[in-house]
C-alpha cells in the first residue's frame, strides 16, 4: 500500500489520518486506564 510518488491519494492520506487519529485515542484511553488501576 505505497501511494505513487507522481500524486499521492488524498482520500488515502486522510483515511490514514484518521485512522492514526484514532490509534492515538485508544491507546492514550487504554494507558490512562491502566495507570489508574496502578495507582490506585
């Protein structure tokens, strides 16, 4: 899935922005979850 260099998609490059967005999201929800249960 290597987007060509002459004209990159832009549907692909905002798919995979979200996409990103959204791994940033569960992941930073599921380290806050877990940093809780070890303090707590």
């Amino acid at each position: 899935m290597i987007p060509s260099p002459t004209r990159p998609a832009p549907a692909t490059i905002a798919l995979a922005h979200v996409s990103l967005r959204c791994l940033i999201i569960a992941a930073t929800k599921f380290i806050v979850r877990n940093y809780g249960v070890r303090c707590r």
